[in-house]
C-alpha cells in the first residue's frame, strides 16, 4: 500500500507545474490593450464609412491578433 502511495506522489510532483504570474499578468495586460485598441480602430472605421461590416470585419481581425498573441504565451508560461 505505501509503494502505491508513493508511486502516486511522485506521479503528482512530475505533473503539477509552477505558474509564471508575472509572465500572465503581462500577457493578459497585452491582449486587453489590443482588445481595447480594436475596438477602437473598429468604431472609428465603421462610422467614418458608415457600415457596420467593415466594424466587425476590423475587430475580428483585432480578436484574431489578440488570440495570436495570447496563446502562445499561455503556452510559453505553462511549458517553462
């Protein structure tokens, strides 16, 4: 019984891995800034050509950079 335990603790240790709150904190800090700055550029450019087309066009676009950012760091701050 204590050999399972064991086995069970060290599978534990080698599977919990340590959180980089300073490298998330920067990542999320980015893509609220992109976000932002999306919606933004996406609202000036829809009223100015008046089409709501083009407003959701330019903030997919702004969600997409966003994603492309974000989840390679997600990725980068979990494996290190």
């Amino acid at each position: 019984m204590d050999s399972i335990h064991a086995q069970l603790d060290k599978c534990k240790a080698s599977l919990e891995g340590k959180i980089d709150f300073v490298g998330q904190d920067l990542a999320e800090k980015r893509a609220r800034y992109i976000l932002w700055t999306s919606a933004v550029v996406a609202f000036l450019v829809g009223f100015s050509l008046q089409s709501l087309k083009f407003t959701f066009i330019v903030f997919g676009l702004g969600f997409l950079t966003t994603l492309g950012v974000r989840v390679p760091a997600t990725l980068q701050t979990t494996l290190n």
